[in-house]
C-alpha cells in the first residue's frame, strides 16, 4: 500500500509552527500507517524540506531506538546547511533578521518571495534577460 502525506499552505494562522510541529505530524501519519497495514516498519520518500522532515524524523527514531521506518529515499533535500553555496552569498545577519520580522509579520513566506531569492542566483538568465528583451529592445514579452 502507498499512503501519501501532502501538506498544506500554510497560512497567518500557522505562524508558529516550526519543525516539531511538522515531525510531530509525520510521526502520527507513521503509527497511523502502522496500525493500518499492520506492518511493524514503512519505507518513507522525502522530496525538497519534506525529507529534511523525514530525516529528523529517522534520526529521533534511531536515538531513542525505535525501528519504525525501514529504508528512506530523499529526493533534493539539502541536508548540510553548513556549506557555502549562492543563497549564503545574500544572507547576512542583518538580511536574515529583516526576513525573519517580515516572514512573521506577514505570517508566512510567500512562494514569490522565496522564487526571487532563487531568480538572483540566476540573474543573466531570470532577471537581466527580461530587462534587456522587454525594455531596453522593446520586445513583446
């Protein structure tokens, strides 16, 4: 059987959950799971944050010795935040407290927000390129 967990938008109301919120959920979806196929382990697939989640999930299971999840897949999940790569090149301390307030004073981070981010990583080809066809050469975009 294949159960599949989708999560939500999130919204202004959810402003405070964090991590554990998300685990805790993951967790009860995997004893549900559990009890339903009457299996005493599952193989679990993380894709992008989704398996940042999963990962923590197996990780707590291992400390405290349980044997609930049999083989995990991650499919582009950055688990070693650690590295340099081109998002570190923007964020400073100050940068990240100032998106820190905006992120909770809005309630959420919007999907737009986060594809600018990602645009500036790209600009020749996501940024500068419109600029250049649509209002320096007049092109229809």
């Amino acid at each position: 059987q294949t159960f599949i967990i989708s999560w939500r938008n999130p919204t202004k109301a959810q402003r405070e959950w964090g991590l554990s919120t998300y685990i805790d959920a993951l967790k009860e979806a995997v004893d549900a799971v559990l009890a339903i196929t009457g299996s005493k382990d599952l193989n679990m697939l993380g894709a992008c944050s989704g398996g940042i989640t999963c990962t923590a999930l197996v990780g707590h299971y291992a400390a405290i010795g349980e044997n609930k999840v049999n083989a995990l897949t991650l499919l582009v999940s950055v688990l070693d935040t650690t590295m340099d790569n081109q998002v570190a090149l923007f964020v400073d301390e100050q940068t990240l407290e100032a998106a820190k307030r905006h992120s909770y004073q809005a309630g959420v981070l919007e999907g737009s927000e986060m594809a600018k981010v990602f645009a500036w990583m790209r600009p020749n080809d996501l940024i500068w390129n419109y600029w250049v066809n649509n209002y320096l050469l007049g092109n229809e975009p």
